[in-house]
C-alpha cells in the first residue's frame, strides 16, 4: 500500500527514533508499504519517521542511480560503483553509525519531505554502521560513495534531522520561504504527501 509522505514543518520529522524489537507488530508489511511508497515516489530511500513512525527504521534502494544518463554522473561515478549501486537494496532496523571517516565531499541532495528543493550538502565518504536487517540479523557494515552517502541521509531522519540542518545559514534563508510555503501545503508533488495540521 502507497502511504502518504510527510511534508516539512511535521513535528515527526524532529523526532528521534526509537528502537523496535522483534516482534514489533506488522513489521514486514510496514515494510513492504515503505518501499512501494518510495517507488511510486521514485525515491532512493525513505524512513519511518516520514510516513508518520518516529522508530528506527529506514530503507535504501540505489538502483535509480545507476540508470541516470546524465553526463555528469557519468563523470561521478565509476562503472564499479555504478554496478554497486545497482544492486544495492537494504533494509536498516535500529541503526547506529559507528564512525564517520574518508574524504568529505559536496553533492546535491534533495529528500521526499522536502519536495522541490536540492541543494549541495558535504558528508563524509565513509561509514562503519551497525543495524539489524528485514530478518532481525545483526550487522556491522562498511559503505563508501553514494551508498553511504543514501544511507547517512536517510538515517539523519531517524536522528530527527533533515538534509537543509547541513546547509549554510545564507542558504537556509534563501530557501527558508520555500520550506514555509511546504509545510502549510503549498508546493506541487507527484506522489501521496501529508501536511501537518496543527489541533485547534
């Protein structure tokens, strides 16, 4: 089942999430809901929180990436990670990033809570991170390049924290009548969206 994605200005988004257990009811069909939302939004990946579950849960599919005919990420990426980035489908259960490290690099970010906007934000190439996948199997991973780039985005959200948080002040000014404009439901979207209507 398409959900419909949380728009900036839901104070869900700010949440930081907890951790879920096992037996947490529903899981695999909560699941399988996040990612037929994030293909009918042609996202890359999508956490809990933006469809209205502050939990620890997010899920990361690069396929889309490795399919652009952009000249450009023909320069960005290199047959090896295209091919990486191909295959690469995950799901993140009660995550923690371990350690940050490698080059820190720019590139241009936009998020399924945010439409519309896109900016250039700086993370590092590195991640050592520790989850539980769909089967409740622990892991500790090492992800470089975009995959860890997808990742480190999408577990910002389970930290309560968005994409512009990492843009300059000067920047979050200029966009800062944008993101007003979402939050009260003025922005175009071509997928199921909610905006956060305050209780009276």
């Amino acid at each position: 089942m398409v959900l419909p994605i949380l728009v900036y200005g839901d104070p869900v988004l700010r949440k930081v999430g907890s951790d879920i257990e096992k037996n947490f009811e529903g899981l695999d069909l909560l699941i399988n809901n996040m990612f037929e939302t994030m293909y009918k939004a042609k996202g890359v990946g999508l956490a809990a929180p933006q469809i209205g579950k502050a939990i620890r849960l997010f899920i990361v599919d690069t396929k889309p990436f490795s399919e652009s005919d952009d000249d450009d990420d023909d320069d960005e990426f290199s047959p090896e990670e295209r091919k990486k980035l191909e295959v690469f489908k995950q799901v993140f259960i009660n995550a923690r990033i371990l350690n940050e490290a490698g080059k820190e690099w720019k590139f241009n970010e936009g998020c399924l809570s945010i439409p519309k906007i896109r900016e250039d934000v700086t993370r590092f190439s590195d991640i050592e991170i520790e989850y539980y996948n769909e089967k409740f199997e622990k892991k500790v991973e090492k992800y470089n390049g975009l995959i860890a780039r997808v990742i480190q985005h999408e577990y910002d959200h389970i930290e309560g924290n968005l994409f512009t948080d990492k843009i300059s002040p000067f920047k979050r000014k200029l966009i800062s009548g944008k993101l007003k404009d979402i939050s009260v439901g003025k922005f175009v979207a071509d997928y199921k969206t909610k905006v956060f209507k305050p209780k009276k």
